[in-house]
C-alpha cells in the first residue's frame, strides 16, 4: 500500500509531514505560516508601532526558525498597511561571514582556538556586524539591487533616497564608506553610484586637489620661461612652490590614510581594505567628516551614535523602528554545536543598554542549551542584562493539544479542492483523542512531530497492500511506531549531551 494512496483516500494531495525545516517547507509558507502559531506568540511579535525586545529559548525543532519566517512575513504586511511608519527588518542569522573576518583580524596566537577568538568578541562587533547588514540592505534598496533574503520583503515598497538633505547625504554616504559589505561592486563603484543617487557634489573637497594642480602648472610655465630666458639661478624656485602647494591636499590625504586604517582595523567584522577607504574618505571635506562618529576605536560609544544616524536616516525614509532577528546561533562553523562557544558568541549581546535602545526590537531566537547558563550568572550580569526586562520565555515548549492542532491544521493545508480531511479520521476509533494528545505531548516539538507521523504512515502502509487497503491507522502500530521512535530520539539526544 502506498503512502500517497492513503492520503488521497482522506483527500490529501501531498504529505503533509514531509518537510521538517521551515525554511525549506512549502507547507508551512505557503498556508501555515498566516494560521499556525506558537502559544507565546503575542507576547514574542509585540507591537511593529513600538518595537520591543523578546528572548526566547527553544530546543532544536521547537520552532524557532518558523517563528522568525513568521515574524518577517507580519512585518511585511504591517508595512503595507502602513507606508509612512515601516519597519526596517535586519536578519542576524548567518554569523560566518563576521566570524570568519574577525579571526582573521586576529594576530596567529589569539586565532589558534575557537576559544580564543571568541574570548575577544565584543558587543561593539556585534553592533558593527549589525550595522553592516542594515547599511548594505538599506544601501541595496536605495540602489534598487535584487534583495536575496526574506527581509527583503518587510520593507514593502520604494525608498525615495531624495527626501534626504545634504548632511543625512554625508551621514549615509559615510555608513556606506565604512559598513557596506556588497560583494557584487567595487567599494569605490558602488559608493560612487550611491553618491549620485543621492546627488551629492564632492567639488568643496577637491579644491586643495584643484589648487595644487593650478600651482603646479603656473609654476611649470614659470620655471620653463626663466630656464629659456637663460635665469637659471630663479629658475628652480618654482619648484619649492609646487611642493607647498600641494602640501594642504598631501596633509588631508595623510588625515584620512590614518582614519581608513583605524576603521579597518577597528571594524573587525568588516571586509574594508584601507586604498579604497581612504580614497572615498577623500571626497568629504575637513568640515564634513571632523566631530564626525567612525568606528576608529574599540568601544560602544562611536557605533551608539552611528546606530542613531542610521535610525535618523531610516526615520526621514519613512522608517519609524527597526526589528533585528537573532537566529541560528548554533550553526557557525567556529561554533560548531558547542554550548559555550555559543555563550562566548551571545553574551556581550546581553546588555541592557544595548537590548533597549529607543526604537529597536531584538528577538533573539536562542538555544535551550543556553539557558542553563543564564541560572549560573552572577549579579553582575542580571544587573547588566537585566532579563526581566526583555520578554523572555524560558522554554519554547508544546503542549499535547496545541501540536494536535498544528497537524490538523497542516493536514487541511494540503487538502484537496473541496476536500475537509481531519486528522481524527486518520486513526482508529480505539485511539482516543486523548490518547492522540498524550503522544503529541510526549514529542515535544514541532520536528519530531512530523517525523514521528512521517514514520507511521510509512509503516501503516507498509503493513497492508494495495490490495487490500486499510484506510485507518491502528492502536498497535501506533503504540509500538511511538515507542520505537521514542526509543530512537532519547538515543539520539543521549549523543547529543556526550558529544
């Protein structure tokens, strides 16, 4: 008997259990994604109007991931709703590219050891990580660049980069010289077709430039008339004076080699090479760029303040909060699974200050391996992170009913046309609801769930023939697919603690 076979007699089309990542189910963003919700999921969303931080703990499956498509996909639709307040979405979720940068900035003894790197990060590289992805998302859509990520679709609509006056024009083209991480360009080409979007005329900046040449040219003329007069003895005079003339442009270009090489070795997450920084640095003038924040030291102060010129610039874009989804911490390379390096990785994070800061929401989508840390912290800690503040839900966790209902609901999601399948329909009467919600809950995640009703179907059809189908699954294979899957996963997780 075939699985399909059984489906299509309850009229199901495809398997509704198939996919167990919600990144790559159709199921669930295509049709769960509007109707299906975790419990907590009020209190996790919040308000887009008013964008606050949450902290959730889930184990693996529990549905973080699905969350975050979730909360992108809200947000999306809150921003149509309401094109002059939007919400900037940034998704925190691919750490190797920063992490893989910051060991490299790193001298050989300190990037011996995962340890060791991540014994150096700090919440400024998560600030400047974090300003990277807004400043490149927020530069590609000025540019009108393809956006490959989910985030993409929160913004909901154009960005008119002319409703910007001349300073927020200098503040962004600044961001961008320091934090646009586009691959797709040149720094310098991209940067200079950002200008001209934002018709910004650099002509004040290169008068020291202009005047030098003028210098240079009039003294040329002058040497070489004197020399063909015969005056040799004035004739190299001219000369001292194109060295002073161009010492005003060579003093500005010193000025900024030496800002471009703190920025490149202070933005530790950042892929900015110093000849190019230092030649779009160029373009501004001293009165431009001087009391101007760069991230020229190790410290949170700067980037503080560069984290408001970007909400300034969103705010004037029609940008009224932004939202920061923290998600898959586990899956770095230089993590590779480990608890505490996942716990070197996220705790400066953990900062009041930072998890506060007006018109930014963090939904910090963590482990439940790392919540065992946060019951061992000292004072010191709750007074800086002050996690009473922060929304946080301890545990991501199911109950019997709400995973029944999480099948049912996928399972109408494939129906047929004009079919109404139920889940109840699927099992014998022997199996009550009751029991059917005591087995749910035993599963505890939204993972094992699927894998567990993928399981037995296959073994239900497995069982019988085509010839002669049986259209309900029975208490005894149910029973015995449960203890035998049951058995497999404390296996699995009992790997999972010795590793």
């Amino acid at each position: 008997m075939r699985t399909q076979q059984l489906l299509e007699h309850h009229g199901v089309v495809s398997n509704p259990f198939a996919e167990e990542d919600a990144q790559t189910d159709p199921v669930f963003k295509d049709h769960c994604i509007d109707s299906t919700y975790h419990p907590t999921w009020d209190k996790i969303y919040g308000n887009p109007a008013e964008p606050a931080t949450s902290l959730v703990f889930g184990e693996k499956g529990s549905g973080k991931t699905a969350l975050r498509l979730q909360i992108v996909r809200h947000l999306a639709q809150y921003n149509r709703q309401h094109p002059r307040s939007r919400v900037f979405v940034i998704e925190y979720d691919d750490f190797n590219p920063f992490l893989d940068r910051f060991r490299d900035r790193l001298s050989s003894r300190r990037r011996r050891t995962s340890d060791r790197v991540l014994a150096e990060w700090k919440l400024w590289d998560h600030m400047d990580a974090i300003l990277s992805l807004g400043v490149t998302g927020l530069v590609d859509r000025i540019l009108e660049v393809k956006q490959p990520t989910e985030a993409a679709g929160a913004d909901a609509g154009p960005i008119d980069a002319g409703t910007l006056d001349r300073h927020q024009a200098r503040d962004l083209l600044l961001l961008a010289a320091c934090y646009d991480q586009s691959s797709a360009e040149t720094t310098k080409g991209r940067w200079h077709r950002l200008r001209r979007k934002l018709r910004f005329r650099p002509f004040r900046a290169h008068f020291d430039l202009a005047f030098a040449w003028l210098v240079t040219v009039a003294m040329l003329a002058l040497s070489g008339w004197l020399a063909w007069q015969g005056d040799w003895n004035w004739a190299a005079w001219p000369l001292a004076a194109v060295v002073a003339g161009w010492l005003p442009w060579l003093w500005r270009a010193v000025k900024r080699g030496a800002t471009a090489r703190a920025i490149t070795r202070n933005v530790r997450v950042g892929n900015r090479v110093k000849r190019p920084l230092r030649q779009v640095l160029m373009h501004f003038t001293n009165a431009e760029i001087t009391g101007q924040p760069l991230p020229t030291k190790q410290r949170t102060d700067d980037r503080y303040e560069l984290l408001a010129k970007f909400q300034g610039l969103l705010e004037t874009l029609g940008f009224s909060g932004i939202v920061v989804l923290v998600d898959r911490v586990d899956e770095p390379h230089l993590i590779n699974g480990s608890v505490e390096q996942m716990r070197a990785l996220l705790w400066p994070m953990l900062d009041n200050k930072f998890l506060k800061h007006p018109g930014i929401g963090f939904k910090l989508l963590l482990p439940i391996e790392l919540a065992q840390f946060i019951d061992r912290e000292d004072r010191e800690f709750y007074q800086r992170a002050r996690l009473d503040k922060q929304n946080m839900i301890p545990s991501l966790e199911w109950t019997g009913e709400a995973l029944y209902d999480v099948a049912a609901a996928r399972l109408k999601a494939c129906a047929a046309p004009g079919a109404t399948p139920q889940l109840r329909q699927l099992f014998d009467p022997g199996i009550t609801d009751r029991r059917l919600m005591d087995a749910f809950r035993g599963l505890r995640v939204p993972r094992h769930l699927f894998k567990f009703m993928y399981r037995l179907f296959v073994a239900h059809c497995n069982a019988h023939t085509d010839e002669n189908p049986v259209w309900q699954i029975s208490s005894e294979h149910f029973e015995s697919v449960l203890a035998l899957y049951s058995r497999d996963q404390d296996a699995f997780d009992r790997g999972l603690k010795a590793g």
